[in-house]
C-alpha cells in the first residue's frame, strides 16, 4: 500500500507554491500519494507563517491536534516547515516533542532523506539551514494543467523592514535564472496553464541572470510573455521602492501582463513609513502609482496595510485614509500591527491601545471595502474577458473565473470544457469582492 501525506498550509502565495512542490517530490521520490484526511495520513505536514503573532500559535494548537492522531498511530511521522520551523528550530521540538522532523524554507528539498533518517535512526531530523537557490535543483517542475500557476522566481528579502520577519526566516534575497523560469513556464503552457504569477518577497528587485548577465524582471516579463499559450503574467509582492521606469514601461509593451498590481503601501504617514524604513513617502507612491496609470488607465491597484504601528497617531492614520482616498484602491488586506521577534521595531514604544487599534483598522477596513464594492458596481452591465479557473467552491453549478483587473467572476455553467479558456462574461450583480454575471453569447 502507498504512504500517504497531508500537507496543511498557513501563510502566504509562497508557502503555497512550497506546500505543492513538497507534495511533487515525496510522490516522485518516496512513493507518496496525497491523502484525503489526516487520519489516514504516514506524513503530516505543516507549512507555517510566523508573519504575525496569531500565526505562529496556530502552529502549536495544530500540533497538538495532530499529536492526538500520533498517539493512536506511533509511526506517524510529523514534519513542520516554513518560517515559524526557521525561526525556532529545534525549540519547536522542545515545546511539542511529537514533531519529528523541523526544516525550512530552504530546505524543502530535503525532506525525503529527513523522513529517511528519521524513521532509519528514529532520531529528530532539524535542518533549517539556507543552501542558496539548491531546492531548485532538485524540485520537480510538473505542469498539472492548472489555468493558473505560481512560479517562484526569487527568495528571500534583503529589505528589513523594520516589523518584518520575512530576511530572518527566508534568509537572502537570491534570484533564479532567467532561463531556468523560462523552462518552468513553458512546461506549464505545453500542460494547460495560460497564466503565470511570478512570485517573490520583494518580487521586482528580481535580479536573476540571463544569458549570464544579471537582468530584470521587466525583462522576464517580455520574454515570458513569447512563449505559447501565456496569455496573462501577473507578479506578486512588488515593493514600491524598487518598482523602477523600465518595469513601468512594460504595462506599455506586453498586454499579457495584466491591470492589477499589489503594491503594499503600509501607510501614508512619512513618519511612519520612515519608522518602518520602507525608502518611500506618500508622495513617491502616488507619482508611481500616477505613472502606471497614465499608461494603463484602468489599472486596478491592491495594497496591504499596518495599523498601529509604534507612534501612530491619529494624524499619521489619517494620512493612510488619505491615500487610500487618493488611489482608490481595490481589495487589499489590512493587520493590526504585531511586534515580531528579532525585529528593530518590537523595541520602539508602543502606546497607542489596543482598543485604538481595533478602531482604526475597522474604520480603514470599511472605507477599502466601500472602494471595492464601488469598483464591482462600475462593472455592472459591461462585458469580462475572464480566464476560467474552475467550478465555484460553494456552487459545483457555477464556473468561476477572474477578469483582467483581478476580480472573481461567478457564473451559472456546466460546461466544463470552458475551464482553462478565456470567456466573456456579461457581468449583472456586484458583490464586495467578486461579481456575478452570465455567459455572453
Ligand atoms: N514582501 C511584501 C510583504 C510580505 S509580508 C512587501 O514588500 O510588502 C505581507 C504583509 O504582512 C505585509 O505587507 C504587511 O502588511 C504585513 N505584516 C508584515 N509584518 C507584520 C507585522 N509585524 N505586523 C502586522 N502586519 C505585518
Ligand atoms: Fe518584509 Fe519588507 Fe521584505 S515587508 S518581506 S522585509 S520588503
């Protein structure tokens, strides 16, 4: 009988795109197959996000759930990778002794001889160390098929904000090669994919080589955009500070490239954004944001955004409203700000309460999902061009869809041949974060 795995994943884009590379090796090296639960599972993995505080105790309450199963079933093994594994190491071990295998997210691929180890010496396995770029060489690339597929192209960050994890536990900023992306985008097509989202942390700083020269991914993009059948390229997280004219210019060139960019401004206070040194103010932001919308002009941006950081005051808050005012953007996510071990701004005094927080994020919150439900409603009555993604996870009776600014499109289908195809999509109803439509004829 096959081993079984389950892998369960928290976090960003990029521990999902690590989750399904996981998943590709332990099936192409170790024999597993995925299970459909955890109870049935030889492997349990968990891919965790340390990026604020509740994340990271999500892990210990999921281990203690798993240890249960552990506990009917002794040679069930338990692995925990991702950037709460790198941040603790071996104290994940200590805290909770029924894991038995820690990595990180560098070294991913080495879980099929951590599992070997293990269960040959049954002594715990922790390697959370950052071999520069190695997993790539040795993780499958397997186009499934999927319409839409993430492509990792850098990792790491060399930013350090000052409230971020993320340079502590992904390590260095390191670029893949060109031609290595350009090879894993083509095997996706040649299976099915039409888009590409060309992941990093800081994924404009992309310096990775081509032809043995460092390039950019302005450059990536244009070349990405040649090969057959790559029809949409998105790319995700872009700072704003590296955002540079040559990166603007491609919106110009490549209309594969589509009308929506995240573009995390944090806040609009420059006391602020200075105390979290993130190289930009507000008015930096705006002339970018002002530049790509000359050239494209329906550009739909999305952002994230930290109440409460250290110091903010009503003022500085109500400079983020202003921006958010200014830009109008579209769906993005906003946190109460949570300080984060080993970071420069979890030693900055904090007096703004926690009520104070709470306030501020909810009055944010209501104005972006005012802004959102104003950008559904405008599209009311118009026509989508919609890549097809799948079946609607509520509705097996509807296919599901996204339009070219980013918005989910729902739709009343059952012709499934449609999936992994573009469609125009008559659009009738707005809701705050998707749109329901019809197939237009
Ligand atoms: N690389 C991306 C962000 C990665 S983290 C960038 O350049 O912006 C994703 C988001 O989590 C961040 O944009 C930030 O808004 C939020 N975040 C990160 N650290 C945080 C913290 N300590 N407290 C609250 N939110 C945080
Ligand atoms: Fe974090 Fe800033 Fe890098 S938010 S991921 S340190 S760009």
């Amino acid at each position: 009988m096959k081993k079984k795995l389950y892998i369960k994943t928290h976090g960003c884009q990029m521990n999902e795109y690590d989750s399904a590379k996981m998943a590709d090796l332990l099936k192409e090296k170790e024999g597993f197959e995925l299970a459909k639960n955890e109870d049935e599972a030889d492997l349990l993995i968990l891919n965790t996000c340390s990026i604020r505080e509740k994340a990271q105790e999500k892990v210990f309450h999921q281990i203690g759930r798993w240890r249960k199963i552990k506990e009917e079933k002794p040679d069930l093994k338990i692995a925990i990778g991702g950037c709460v594994a790198s941040q603790e190491g071996k104290e994940i071990i200590n805290r909770a002794p029924a894991v038995d295998i820690v990595f990180g997210p560098q070294t991913l691929h080495k879980l099929p001889e951590l599992y070997n180890n293990k269960k040959k010496t049954n002594i715990n396995q922790i390697d959370i160390s950052f071999p520069k770029l190695e997993k790539f060489n040795h993780l499958p690339v397997k186009g499934k098929g999927e319409p839409s597929a993430f492509v990792s192209i850098a990792e790491g960050c060399n930013k350090y904000c000052s409230f971020c994890v993320v340079p502590k536990t992904r390590g260095h900023e390191v670029s893949r090669t060109i031609e290595d992306i350009l090879n894993e985008v083509s095997i996706l097509a040649d299976k099915g994919t039409r888009e590409i989202n060309f992941l990093g942390q800081n994924v404009n700083n992309f310096k990775g080589t081509f032809k043995g020269e460092k390039s950019s991914l302005a450059v990536l993009i244009e070349l990405a955009s040649k090969i057959d059948n790559i029809e949409r390229i998105r790319f995700t997280t872009s700072h704003p500070h590296e955002f540079k004219d040559d990166l603007v210019e491609v919106y110009d060139r490549v209309p594969e490239l589509v009308s929506h960019v995240h573009l995390p401004v944090q806040s609009g206070s420059d006391k602020i954004l200075k105390l979290m040194r993130r190289r930009y103010n507000a008015e930096k932001y705006l002339a970018l944001i002002e530049k790509i919308r000359i050239i494209r002009p329906d550009m739909s941006f999305s952002s994230d955004f930290i109440v409460g950081f250290p110091g903010e005051t009503n003022e500085d808050f109500q400079q983020t409203i202003n921006v958010i005012n200014e830009v109008k953007f579209d769906e993005s996510y906003s946190f109460i700000y949570s300080p984060r071990p080993n970071t420069t701004a979890s030693e900055m005094p904090d007096d703004v309460s926690p009520e104070e927080k709470k306030e501020r994020l909810n009055i944010l919150q209501s104005r972006l999902n005012q802004l959102s439900f104003g950008y559904s409603r405008k599209k009311v009555g118009t026509s989508q061009r919609c890549l097809i993604y799948g079946q609607s996870r509520r509705d097996p009776g509807q296919l599901q869809g996204r339009t070219i600014c980013n918005r989910i499109v729902n739709f009343q289908s059952n012709q499934l041949d449609l999936v992994g195809h573009f469609a125009n999509i008559q659009i009738q109803e707005a809701l705050t974060n998707s749109l329901r439509g019809s197939l237009a004829h």
